[in-house]
C-alpha cells in the first residue's frame, strides 16, 4: 500500500545521494528487461511499476523517450515524480497528455 512505500522512502533516503547527470534511461531499460523475461515466461499476473523520484532536468531525453516507447509494450507503468525547484517543463510531454508520445525515430508509444 501507500503507507508501506512512503516508509521505504524515509527508510532509504539517508542513504541516497543524488547526482548528476539525470539519464533516465538506464534504469527505464533495466526494468523493462525484468517485464520482458517475466512476460516471455509467462508469468501473466506480474505487473511492474517503476517510480522514478528527480530533483534535477533529465539529460538524456532523446534516449529516454525511445526507452518508454519500448517499455509501452511490456506489462509495466513508469511514474516519475519531480521535486524540487529544478525546471521540469522538458519531461511534460514524456506523460502523453496531449498527445501519443513517439520515439525520435516516430515510432508510437
């Protein structure tokens, strides 16, 4: 539930240290290879469910939308959360609100 992953927030941040550069990317692709596995064996009730938390601008745009285009496909959600007073205007469009978001190459998420 909420309670228990508010508790692992407050668990694990001492030991965070935040960094940059922000690539998203990285650990999009490493989560999607456990949904790909789950999903090639079968394992139909696994769902996963990324939660990404930023205090800083994404860096890695490009590489980000092509990793969430090829996550659409697996049983997996990606949630990224920013806080802070950094700029986040560049990841609105990642969320597909206004319209289908597309790889650099146009391929539809």
């Amino acid at each position: 539930g909420i309670q228990e992953i508010v508790d692992s927030y407050h668990q694990i941040l001492p030991q965070i240290r935040l960094y940059r550069p922000t690539n998203f990317s990285p650990i999009i692709n490493h989560m999607a290879k456990f949904a790909a596995h789950s999903l090639q064996q079968g394992a139909v009730a696994q769902y996963f469910i990324l939660l990404i938390i930023t205090d800083g601008e994404i860096t890695d745009l490009d590489q980000t939308r092509q990793a969430i285009v090829n996550a659409s496909k697996l049983r997996m959600s990606i949630i990224i959360v920013g806080v802070g007073e950094a700029d986040f205007k560049a990841m609105e469009f990642l969320d597909g609100d206004s319209s289908v978001l597309v790889s650099v190459t146009g391929e539809p998420a």
